[in-house]
C-alpha cells in the first residue's frame, strides 16, 4: 500500500521562500514498472476503504504541511528582520 509524506524545502536566498514538497514516500510497482497505491481490490468496500484511507492521508499531510509551512514562513520572516535590525545598528 502506499503512503504519502511530505518534506520541508527551506528557502533560498532573499526571494525565494521556504516550500513543501508532497511525495509519494512508499509504494508498490507491477512487472510493467506501474506505480500501484494499492493491493489488488477486488469489491466495492476495498476500492472504499483504499480511497478512504489515501484521502485521510492527504488530509494528514496537507494539515501538518501547512503547519510546518506557516512556520518555516515566520522563521524566515524573524530572521530577516534580525538581519535589518542589525545592519542598522551598524550603521
């Protein structure tokens, strides 16, 4: 079965801010090299409860990504700010 994850990107340089990327972290693959996110279903109530449980894993990531996103931001944001707060201390 697969999961789904994300990872933290941090920023780089002045205009270009902290990112997420959201990934595909396991999955299985068939002889024909297929990414497959399931076992084989064979009724109606696997299809569900496989759909049903990569939606609550989306949700998952996109909950903790924007979290971590609005952080990372924030961090980015106070730095900067230290950096000004510096330079016109030295100035």
């Amino acid at each position: 079965m697969a999961t789904i994850s994300y990872f933290n990107v941090p920023a780089k340089g002045k205009d270009t801010g902290p990112g997420i990327h959201i990934w595909l972290a396991s999955y299985s693959g068939d002889r024909d090299g297929d990414i497959l996110l399931s076992r084989r279903l064979t009724n109606q109530s696997d299809v569900d409860r496989c759909i049903d449980r990569l939606i609550a894993q989306l949700e998952r990531v996109r909950i903790q990504a924007r979290r971590d996103l609005v952080i990372a931001r924030e961090k980015v944001r106070r730095d900067r700010m230290g950096r000004r707060a510096m330079r016109e201390m030295v100035t």
